[in-house]
C-alpha cells in the first residue's frame, strides 16, 4: 500500500505532512505504515483514498486505475485499448440503454461541477 501512496505523493507533488494535515491521520501513523510497522484500517485509508482522489483498491493494488472507471471495461472487454473497448460496450447498448447512460452521465459532471464550486 505505501508505495503507491508514495506513488501518488510524488506525482501530485503532496508531502506526507500535507496529507496528514488534510486527513487528520498523524505522522507517525504514516511513518509505521511505511516501516511496515502496521497496516492501514479501512477509515483511514478511505480518507487517503478521498484525499487523493482515488480507490481504496487502487492503493491496496487491487487495480492500475486510480479512479476505478475503467475497471469493469478492462474486466470485460479484456486485451483491447480502453477506447476500443468502450466502442465495444456501447454498441451492445439499446437506445434506451443509451439514453439513460448519458443521463448518468450528465447527473455525474453536474454532482462534479457542484463539489468543485463548492470547494472554491
């Protein structure tokens, strides 16, 4: 877990110090983590996953996408590129399959664009 948090760390150029201040987890709760010392309980790694922006999977390892939208098209749709693979998943759709994804779709970007006017 902690090398992809380090992982994370790096590329977002966020400091441990900062994290524990945004979480409220302490540093020496991160620094056993890293030691090997202890393990992550499931609260405290959700926060980081928050903090972060990305799955509690993705920091255990459990999957290469950090947000986790790709994951059921890689499980699907196997060896292909995840545009291709999209392709694939919606031309087995109905129109009204269509239809009500791009309403969820639509809901998703409107929830998003409320949490980031909210945080401004």
């Amino acid at each position: 877990m902690y090398k992809r948090f380090e992982l994370l760390l790096q590329q977002k150029g966020i400091t441990p110090y900062k994290v524990s201040k945004g979480t409220g987890i302490s540093q020496t709760t991160l620094s056993d983590w890293k030691r090997g010392r202890s393990e992550p309980k499931l609260d405290k790694l959700q926060r980081i996953a928050d903090y972060l922006g990305v799955t509690t999977d993705f920091l255990l390892g459990r999957t290469d996408f950090p947000d986790g939208t790709l994951r059921y098209i890689d499980e699907v749709m196997g060896d292909t590129t995840p545009s291709q693979a999209l392709k694939n998943l919606i031309d087995r759709l109905t129109p009204q399959q269509i239809d009500a994804l791009r309403a969820q779709i639509d809901f998703m970007i409107f929830q998003n664009e409320k949490s980031i006017e909210k945080q401004q």
